[in-house]
C-alpha cells in the first residue's frame, strides 16, 4: 500500500505548488489557474532523482521566461520536512530535486512494515475481474503452445489481484460443435478399424490422426468391446465423445496443475446449450434489430455494428469502406448455430449473468480478426463490449535446441506437448520464460532455460535470492541478527551501489501498477533482473561480515529487504525463491 516512487512524485508536486502560491502571495508571481506540477524522474539521475516542468509549462501564462519563474519558485520553496534534500535549475528552466536519507529509509521501512503484501495496492479495489486464458480444445493433449498462453494469463491474474482486484480464473471448453463432432468422427474411425480392418473403414480426411486418438479408441474397445458396431450413428458418437472427452479433460487439469495453474472454474459451452441461454442470446439480439434472415441461416449484422463502432472511434468512412466488414452466421439453415453465436452467448453470461466489471481473454494472434467482432456483437446487446472486453494477444513460441528448430519432442517422436516440455525443463524455468512480452514473437532456448549461470535469468535472480539467505543464516550463526529498521542508521547506507538498490525496491510498486495497467506481466521478470543486478552489485561493492557492527547490521537490513521483494516477485510469476543452490 506505500507507494514510495508516487509518494515523492505527490510531495516534489506538492512543494512547487506551495512554492507557487507563496511567490504570489509575496507578489513575486502573477497569480493564475495553473494545473498541478507535473513530475517526472530524469533518465540520468545525476541532474536529480526528481524533476518538474512546471516552470515551462506555466510560462505562457505568467508571460515570464521559464528559468525566471522556475528561480522565484527555488527561492521560496520550503524543503524542511521533506523528502528532499535540495533542489537545483537545469537547462530551459527543469527544477530537479535532490532525495533527502528520509525518503531512502521510509523504503526500507514499508518493505519491513509490509513484508509479503509489499507491492499490493488498492487501485482496482471494488473491481470484479475475470481471466479467461488457455481454453484448448479438449480433443487432443495439451500443446506446447498453451504454455505461454497459460502463464501469461496466470500471471496477469495474479498482478490483477495485487492491485486490489477480485480475480477470477477460468477456462473455456469447446465441448460443442463442429471440433467435438469432428473428434467423434475420428474416434468412430479408429475403433470401427480395430473391429472391422482399416482397409475396410475409410478415415476422414478432416479428422484428427494422432496417435492419441488410437490409443483413446483403443481403450473405448477395452471397456466396451465390439458392443457399439452395430449402435446407430447417434449413439456411437455420443458415447465415443463422451468417453474421450472424460479421459482428456481430467488430463487437461492434470497437465495445468503441474504447470502450477488452478482455475476457479471450468465452464462447459454445453452448458448455454443445453440451458437455451444461446438460443435466448440470438433471440435478444433479433429483438434489438440486429439480425437477419437470408438463404434459410440467421446472420447477424457484424459489418453495420462494426462500421458504427469505427465511426465513433473517429474513423472516416472512405477507410471503414476498405476493410471490406462482413456479416456473420448465427444460426445456420439447419438449425444449428454457429460457434460464434455460442460464444457470443458465453460472454453475455459473463457480463449480464455473473456481473464482471471486466473481461480480459488471452487468445493466439490468429484470432485477431475476431476481436472487434466480438465487441460489437456485445455493444449490439447493450453490454459495452468495446469498453468491458479486452483481448491479449500472444505471438508464437519457437523452440530452439543449440540454435535449431525444435517441433518433435525427444522422448516420445511427436509433436511436443505441454507435458513433454515441462518433462524436459522445471515448471518454474517454463513459467519464467514463457512470461515474456505478449505481443512479441518468442525464441524459447531450452538450452538456456537449464544453464545454471548468470546467462540464464531465472538462475540469476533466484541465486540472488539464495546468495542473501545464505548471507543471513551465516550471519545468524555468529549471533548476529537482522536489525529492525528503528536500529538502523541510514546514513551508512550513503554509497551509489546502496542507494540504487533502494531506489530498486521502491520500484516494484510502480512495476506492478504498470503490469496492470498494460496487461504486460512480464514487467516483473524485466524488473527481478533489474533487482538482482542491484543487489549483486551492492554484495561484491560493499562488505559486510567483519565490518563495524553498526554498518554490518545496516547493510544486513537492506540484503533482507531486497530478499523480501524478490520473493514477493517470483511469487507473482509463480516462481519458487530458493533458500539454497
């Protein structure tokens, strides 16, 4: 809850404006209605861990030259008390200020006060969010693919939350439509073959061909036997998708936890179905005048509801005109309805029914073009789609062994899944990697994700976190113990190394903000590096067994703080802070 980085951003903002009004008060200034100071940190701090504009931006105003008013603005500002030390002019009339030992020590002491809830905030407090991520279809096992996806969502769930959010995980499975009925074809095939020859029953030529189909019709035989070659049609696939479906989904959950990852739910689109609650999602969209009828189908009118949508975005008519929009099919002639329609239905479920103050779904880049498609379609049911739905989208993984493609795995001669991957690196080495920028395609090097050195950054911020418990136990057992902040003397804490590492603590609030805000959570891997590049250069920079006692135990209290945050970082990827490597 203590934002240290915001709280000296507030006070420098605080302190020119007092500055301000007492320079109008002594007739120094004009006086004017002036928005607040903004205040930014410089890129190169040597100038001023803070600065503000408020001079340049004011200047028009006051009809005086920048570095004019920003000197009246030093001459009166009023630093005892502060976080700051001093204050200086630079260049067109910057005001840069100095942090004062105060500030550095109010860090060190939220990072003790707080200890495992440093970094949480309350800025989504009241806010009901779900996360809806990974969401595979429950016909094959688990690709390698979902990895990243499932990371990325977990992640982003769990920063989410640190901001104050009520979080709510879920995943979203097909078990409708044309993909299940595709997969019933196919296990039909296979286990017809086993019974009847497979020169004698035909494979469809659109159906899945793994080898896990095989082993599922295999065991279909195994508890039913020949009992289902003569059953209708109907009936066979009822029961053939059934029993895969039963033996996949399981597996699915299986496969995730060991991936570290638990939903709060597993929503079957069975469920809108069987419920009417698709039926009922088309209706409603007829009664707002959204559909239409044309060669038997329903079709909803997705390239009017997108054009208007576009319209009020500011896009002119000539380039909405290019992109071609085109309507979608609801219902088919047949009576069926679409997926789209079904998925439609499953996100109004989670607006009007489950009350969601916002949806955040992690999909492949592949799906771009159904987006704002989606969007509409809700803002046609007065949802506000547009506002309440964002979509993340992941670029592809490659994999690369010693700098080659990798698409088979070595164990078992396919397509590398989920297990496969994680049989060959830690979970905790996948969950780091595959935590990277979302929109960035990714190079994942499975040799690097093994090396245990610095090149490897997972390796590098948890022997961080390992080197300062070892520190801490070696230094217990010579009697001596982590001070509490009361018996620090932060004054010794005065070097450049000991100064940027606490600035890299204050840091981590701000890194979550921004995780949030961006729907990025690889800001925490960014900044873990970050943090431990700090720490390891403080450690070999300055000493502490065997110094003064006084600067030992000041020096200890930072080495433990920074340990605190990089649990608290690695927790948030779901990442394990080793005590010993």
């Amino acid at each position: 809850m203590i934002h240290m980085i915001q709280n000296a951003k507030d006070q420098v903002a605080q302190l020119t404006m007092t500055a301000y009004q007492a320079a109008v008060a002594a007739g120094k200034l004009p006086e004017a209605e002036l928005q607040r100071a903004p205040v930014e940190i410089p890129k190169d701090t040597k100038n001023g861990d803070y600065t503000t504009t408020f001079a340049l931006a004011c200047s028009k105003a006051l009809r005086m030259p920048p570095r004019n008013i920003a000197q009246i603005l030093l001459d009166s500002l009023v630093l005892e008390g502060s976080y700051f030390s001093s204050a200086e002019i630079a260049g067109p009339g910057f005001l840069n200020f100095r942090l004062d030992r105060k500030w550095y020590a109010d860090v060190m002491a939220a990072v003790e006060t707080e200890g495992d809830e440093y970094g949480t905030a309350d800025t989504l407090k009241g806010k009901k969010y779900m996360v809806e991520f990974v969401s595979a279809n429950p016909t094959g096992p688990m690709h390698m693919g979902n990895a990243r996806g499932g990371v990325l969502g977990d992640t982003l769930a769990a920063v989410l939350a640190q901001c104050g959010a009520e979080v709510w995980r879920e995943f979203y499975v097909n078990d409708a439509g044309n993909q299940i009925e595709k997969f019933a074809n196919s296990l039909e095939a296979r286990y017809l073959q086993m019974i009847l020859g497979e020169e004698n029953v035909p494979f469809p030529e659109d159906g899945y061909h793994g080898d896990d189909i095989r082993e599922l019709a295999r065991a279909f035989h195994a508890v039913h036997g020949d009992s289902y070659k003569d059953a209708s049609v109907e009936e066979r696939h009822a029961a053939l998708a059934k029993f895969g479906l039963d033996h996949n989904i399981p597996k699915m959950k299986t496969d995730l936890q060991r991936y570290k990852i638990n939903y709060d739910q597993w929503f079957f689109e069975s469920q809108l179905h069987d419920s009417g609650y698709v039926a009922e999602t088309v209706q409603q969209l007829t009664d707002n005048g959204w559909t239409y009828e044309k060669d038997g189908a329903l079709w909803l009118k997705t390239a009017e509801i997108m054009a208007e949508n576009m319209r009020k975005a500011g896009k002119k008519q000539a380039d909405i005109d290019k992109l071609e929009l085109k309507d979608d099919v609801l219902r088919r002639a047949n009576g069926f309805y679409t997926y789209f329609a079904a998925d439609i239905a499953y996100h109004r479920n989670k607006f009007a029914v489950r009350g969601f103050d916002k949806v955040i779904n992690i999909w492949g880049a592949d799906h771009h073009g159904h987006v704002a498609r989606l969007k509409g379609a809700l803002d046609a049911l007065d949802l506000n789609g547009t506002e309440r739905l964002d979509i993340v989208l992941m670029q592809l993984v490659k994999l690369l062994r010693d700098g080659q493609v990798v698409k088979m795995s070595k164990r078992t001669g396919k397509a590398i899944s989920l297990n496969d991957l994680l049989d060959e690196i830690p979970v905790d080495a996948a969950r780091w990697f595959f935590n990277a920028k979302p929109d960035t395609q990714m190079d994942f090097d499975l040799g690097l994700a093994v090396r245990e050195d610095s090149e490897n950054p997972i390796y590098y911020v948890e022997y961080a976190h390992a080197r300062i418990c070892s520190l801490l136990r070696n230094m217990e057992s010579e009697g001596i113990r982590v001070p509490a902040m009361s018996e620090v003397d932060i004054s010794l804490l005065s070097g450049e190394t000991e100064e940027a590492l606490i600035k890299q603590l204050s840091v981590f609030c701000e890194e979550i903000r921004l995780a949030a805000r961006d729907y990025d959570p690889s800001h925490i891997n960014r900044y873990l590096v970050e943090l431990a590049g700090c720490f390891h250069r403080f450690y070999n920079a300055c000493r502490i067994k065997d110094e003064a006692a006084n600067v030992a135990a000041a020096r200890l209290k930072l080495a433990d703080c920074t340990r605190i945050v990089l649990k608290n970082g690695l927790r948030l990827i779901g990442v394990e802070a080793p005590e010993k490597m």
